[in-house]
C-alpha cells in the first residue's frame, strides 16, 4: 500500500497517516501513529521502520538503501514481494507438515485406544471360551498381554522421550544437531532443504539488486533463516568471504542447501549479474517446492488411511471371523 501510494505521487508522511487511519488493526494504527512521530520529528522513515519490532531487519535495510538511491517504492514493492513470497511458503510447508501428523496423531490414539482396552476386553470373552484360537487371534492376544503389563512403563519412556527432546531442542548444540539431523529425512528433508534455498537466494537476492553489498545482506539472510543449522552455515559464509573466498564456494555444504545455489552464485559471481541469477534460482526452487508440496499432500493422506484401515481390519478379522 505504502510503495503504491508513493508511486502515485501522495508524499511519504500522507500515506502513512492514510494507512494509519483506514487500517483496522489496532498493532498496525498503533504502529504506524509512532512511525509519523518519528518523521515529523525529523528521523529519517529507515529509523522509524527499524524502531517498530513488527516489521523484519531486512525491510528497514531496504528503506534505507531507497532513502540513499531515491527508489523508495521500488525497495518496498520488492520488499512486500518477499514477505508475501515467505508467508505463502511458511503457508504450505506448516499445511503439508501438519495435517499429516494430525491424522497420524488421531490414528495413534485410535489404535492405543484398541490395543490397551478393546483388546484385553475381547481376549478375555475368547479366552473363557476354552477354545483354540487361530495364530492372528492368539498374536493379538499376545500384544495385549504385554500391553497389559508394560503399558505405563511404554508410556513413561514415552514422556521421558518428549523431555529429553525438549531439552535437547532448546541447548544450542543440541538444535543445531537435530536440525541437521532432520535435512537427511526422506522428503521432509528435501523440503527443508529447499525452504532454506528459497529464503537464501530470495533474500540476498531482493537486498544485493536493491544495492546491498553481500557482505551487509548476509547479515540479514542469516536472520532471516528460521534453522539455526543454515543460519550457521550462514555466518560461516560470511567470514569465509572476509578472508577472501569466493560466495559460491562457501555454499557448497553437503546436505544443506541444494547443489543448484551454489552453481548458480558462481555464474553470477562471474558475470556480475549475482542479483539476477538469484531471483533465476529462487524461482525455480519456488516452484518446486510447491510442487513438491502438493505432491506429499496427495501421497500422504491416502498412505495414513491405508495404514490405519489395515490396523482396524487386522483386529476384525482376527476376532470376529
């Protein structure tokens, strides 16, 4: 709203009144109300935006590039680009994620439900019978047993396992081993690992074509990286390149960021055209990962019916034929 209204000519401190005033979020009025102080007190708009803590570091860096270049509403219309861009694929990767462990939490509380009292109840009507038992019947007889005898002690390796995760997650070391453990899972790692080369070259990216030396945008693609692991690799990167490596070689981690990055950052390191093979690459990873998303949603949701119809039938047939 703010680019468009600049590019139509209203001057910078009538568009944010216009936007603080139409807005029906109180954050945004509230937020906006004290970024109009700030102008009108003489600050320049790059210190206002970087005051507020709603808005992320690598806006208020492009406001401030703008500021020097006179391209304000070029910055801004990239800068909002990239934030929609980011949203969406935050979108879809928390909806491919999460919908399966949902429906696969469901289905694990369904069969603990029949394994630890439908069973038990059901072996002992088949037990008082006196009868032999077929081998599938007897099997699930056995599981009940056990489940019988072991079922609080599974349930407090359970909890004892959850906690030591939790604590796990939250030491530095400890994040940053699980996160890169996590890259080597089978297409939950290659959604990760293409994520992280979206955020990376759409980052550094928007920054460098809007002025940015490499050196400054690392800085704010490693804030940008949700995972401590690529934020890591990251920094690394940018100390590599202070004693003089190239940024394409400091990419080339294995396991991390997809093989195309760094091929491509080394065509554009080049050519000196790093901006523009960066807006190629996170393109095409874009696209991917979409694709890659909609196909683990097919895939996912008719695999966890399979399974969990295969349980429920595994226990009918057992029992009642």
């Amino acid at each position: 709203q703010l680019a468009v209204m600049l590019r139509g000519g209203i001057s910078l401190l009538s568009a944010m009144q216009t936007i603080a005033s139409e807005s029906d979020s109180r954050s945004i009025r509230r937020a906006y109300s004290s970024m109009i102080d700030t102008v009108q007190s003489g600050r320049p708009f790059s210190e206002a935006v970087e005051s507020e803590p709603g808005f992320p570091q690598f806006l208020a860096q492009l406001v401030r590039v703008g500021e020097q270049t006179g391209i304000q509403e070029t910055v801004l219309v990239r800068a909002a680009d990239m934030m929609r861009t980011r949203r969406e694929t935050v979108r879809e990767l928390a909806t491919a994620l999460m919908y399966p462990i949902l429906v696969l939490l469901a289905a694990v509380v369904a069969t603990g439900y029949i394994v630890t009292n439908l069973l038990p109840k059901l072996a002992e009507l088949l037990v008082s019978l006196n009868r032999p038992l077929p081998s599938m019947t007897q099997s699930l007889i056995t599981i009940a047993d056990f489940t019988s005898a072991w079922g609080w002690y599974i349930f407090g390796a359970m909890i004892l396992g959850a906690v030591i995760f939790l604590i796990t997650w939250l030491s530095p070391g400890g994040r940053l081993w699980i996160e890169k453990s996590a890259l080597r899972i089978p297409v939950v790692g290659k959604l990760f690992r293409i994520s992280g080369t979206l955020t990376f070259s759409q980052t550094l990216g928007v920054l460098v074509s809007s002025g940015v030396t490499v050196l400054e945008a690392l800085i704010t693609v490693q804030e940008m990286h949700s995972s401590t692991y690529f934020s890591s690799i990251v920094q690394k990167s940018r100390d590599a390149i202070i004693r003089g490596q190239n940024l394409a070689d400091t990419l080339r981690v294995r396991g991390a960021y997809m093989p195309l990055l760094a091929t491509m950052a080394a065509v554009g390191e080049e050519s000196g055209t790093l901006d523009e093979v960066l807006e190629q690459v996170s393109d095409f990873h874009r696209s991917q990962l979409s694709a890659m998303i909609k196909t683990l949603s097919a895939l996912v949701t008719p695999a966890i019916i399979v399974v969990v119809g295969s349980i429920v039938g595994y226990v009918y047939i057992a029992f009642f034929v």
